[in-house]
C-alpha cells in the first residue's frame, strides 16, 4: 500500500515585488501553492534550465536535490510551503 507522506513542516511566507533567490537545493521534497502575486522560479539542470511561472492557484513541487533559482513578480508573493522528508 502507498501512503501519502504528512509533511513535516508547513509555512506562509512573502516578499516584495523583485526579490531575488539565488541557486540553491534542498534535501527534502519542496512544495509551493501560490497564495496571492506571482514568482518565477528557474529549475536548473546541468547547464539547462526551464521557467516555471506561478500565479496565485498555482501549485509547483521542487523533488529533493533539485536546483532552482526565482524572483517575484510586480505585485509581491505570498506562498504556503510544506516540506516532506
């Protein structure tokens, strides 16, 4: 039988219109549910990367060890976050 994992951690965060995440990864599955403005995240491959545009209803989850990179739209950002380990 396959269980849905429980996250471990959830959160709401903001920030202003421009703020910029530089490269990063994490160790745990990320997911994002867009609340309200609008983030563009870069994922990041090898030397490829894609954009993921996100507006609010909007749902992205980064797998553990995945490189990314966002900034935040003209309106500002605010997310749910939840965390699996």
């Amino acid at each position: 039988m396959n269980r849905i994992k429980t996250p471990t951690a959830m959160h709401t965060w903001s920030n202003k219109p421009g703020a910029v995440y530089p490269i990063h990864a994490h160790s745990y599955l990320k997911t994002l549910f867009c609340v309200t403005g609008s983030i563009q995240f870069k994922i990041h491959k090898g030397t490829a990367s894609r954009n993921v545009m996100m507006k609010a209803g909007d749902k992205i989850e980064l797998p553990p060890k995945t490189s990314h990179s966002a900034i935040v739209g003209p309106r500002g950002v605010t997310c749910i976050e939840t965390h699996q380990y």
